[in-house]
C-alpha cells in the first residue's frame, strides 16, 4: 500500500520538490497552493506517474474550515495521511515600525497557525495507527533572525516550538515531529523579495544576493530545491524514527556561525 503525503504549498519550490521527491517513492501525494488550473493538472498528471495517485486541493492556509477540508479529502479519498509535510510560507520584508499589520497576520496564519490546523487534523489517525511523520518546512530563521523580516522570524521560531512540543506529545505513539531549516533556496518566494531587500537596505539587487542572502551561507551557494526535499524523504524513513523534536539545517553553514 502507497503512503499518502500531504504538502501544503506545493504547487511551486521547495513543497514541489517534496512532492516529485515523495511521488517519486511511489507515495500517494496530496497537492495544495495556488496556481493556474492547467499547470497544477499537469503536475498532479506527473506526480501519478510512479504508482501512487496524486490530487490537488485547494485550501487557503489563512482559512481553519479550508485547511480541515484539505485534511478530511485527503483522508476521505486515501484512508488515511501517512506524511504530513508543513511547507506553506509567504514572506514581507519591512522594518517593524511600517510593517502593514495584514501582513502580519497573514504571514502568521500561513507560515505557523495552518501547521497546527493540519497537525490537529491528521494527529489522532496517526496515534491510532502508531505511525506519522510530520515535517514542518521551517528556516534557518527558525534558529536565528535578520532585520526586516520580523513576522517570518517569529512563526518560524513559533513551529519550532510547535515542533518540539508535538514531538513529545507524540513521542510513544510512533510519530516523529521534526522541522527542516534550509538556508536561502532560489524559489519564487526568495527571487519576489529581492527588490523590496534591496529598497529596505539602499543597494542594488545583485547586492541583495551575494551581501545579504549569501553573505552568512559560508558554502556562497544556494541550497537546492532536491537537497531539502531528499532530507524530507530521510526524516520520512524508518532509519530516521528516533529523530524527534528536532531540526536538520541544510543551510550552507549560515547558522554555524
Ligand atoms: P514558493 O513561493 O515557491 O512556494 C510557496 C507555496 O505556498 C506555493 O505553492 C504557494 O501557492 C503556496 N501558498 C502561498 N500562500 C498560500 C496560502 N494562503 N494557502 C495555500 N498555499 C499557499 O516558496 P518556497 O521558497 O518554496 O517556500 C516554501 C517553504 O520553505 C516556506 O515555508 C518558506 O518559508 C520555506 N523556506 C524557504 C526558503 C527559501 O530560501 N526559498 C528558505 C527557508 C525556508
């Protein structure tokens, strides 16, 4: 029987790779984000290409009654979720004193409260079972922080906590709660706040790459897209059912030093 995974926000970057990564297996794959229709076909076509089937929901993560709707389609078409990967995340860079307080809010719906509204949902089939994953995609801001970026940097702290606090609630059931903290990744959400960095610190954009984001990532490369989903997958695996409450960093050294 094919594992079912849900990702959320996986109809672009890292969440994507997870998916190709777990459809690859030849996991069951539950997609959500948004996106145009026809594209989003074409990537559920492609994830049910390797022997388990994929669908598509299109939950808003800023919307509780959305996200129990994702949760129970999942369980309701494929028995039961087996992964669940905690991927969604939006960004806004602006100093505290302008940040716009919808920004706020919204960045901590989607990028910290949507992981609790999917992990209360998928939690007490897991502990039935004696068997779960859940992966929440944090940050190397889930560990340290940068100027700017005041509303990303306390969610992601926030699913650390989330993180641990699970792990040990769920800790004699068979379920592992760990979070994944990559380093800067060249996606869509890292490429649309390039200009507003290099408009909040007065340089250029190139400058915003190589003196911002690189400047802490000792390896001055960017972490890849298939390096975090493999992690996913590992965390995933029976070698890794001792890991719990914890983060793997793949983010270059950034938070080495
Ligand atoms: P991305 O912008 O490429 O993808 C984000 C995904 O989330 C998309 O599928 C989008 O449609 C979806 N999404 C956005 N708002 C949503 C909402 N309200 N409801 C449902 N889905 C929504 O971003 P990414 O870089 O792949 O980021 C994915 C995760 O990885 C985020 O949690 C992000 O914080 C984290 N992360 C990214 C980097 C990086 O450098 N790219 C580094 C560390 C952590």
């Amino acid at each position: 029987m094919p594992r079912t995974v849900v990702v959320t926000g996986s109809t672009s970057g890292i969440g994507l790779g997870i998916a190709k990564a777990f459809a690859a297996d030849g996991a069951n794959v539950v997609i959500n984000g948004f996106g145009p229709l026809d594209e989003i076909e074409a990537i559920t076509k492609e994830l049910s290409s390797h022997g388990g089937r994929s669908i598509y929901h299109g939950a808003d993560m800023t919307k509780p009654d959305e996200i129990a709707d994702l949760m129970a389609t999942a369980a309701r078409e494929f028995g039961m979720v087996d992964v669940l990967v905690n991927n969604a995340g939006i960004q806004h860079v602006s100093p505290v004193e302008d940040f716009p307080t919808d920004k706020w809010d919204r960045i901590i719906a989607i990028n910290l409260t949507s992981s609790f509204h999917t992990m209360k949902a998928a939690i007490p089939a897991m502990k039935a079972k004696k068997a779960g994953r859940i992966i929440n995609v944090a940050s190397a801001h889930a560990l340290v922080a940068s100027p700017f970026k005041a509303a990303y940097v306390a969610a992601k702290h926030g699913i650390m906590g989330l993180t641990k606090s699970a792990a040990l609630e769920l800790a004699e059931f068979g379920v592992t709660v760990n979070a994944i903290c990559p380093g800067y990744v060249l996606t869509p959400l890292v490429e649309q706040q390039i200009p507003d960095t290099a408009k909040a610190r007065g340089i250029s954009e190139e400058q915003v790459k190589t003196d911002v984001m690189l400047r802490l990532q000792a390896t001055k490369e960017f972490v890849a897209i298939d390096e975090v989903a493999a992690i996913a997958l590992f965390l995933a695996s029976d070698a890794a059912k001792q890991i719990t409450g914890t983060h793997i960093s793949v983010d270059g050294g950034w938070t080495a030093q």
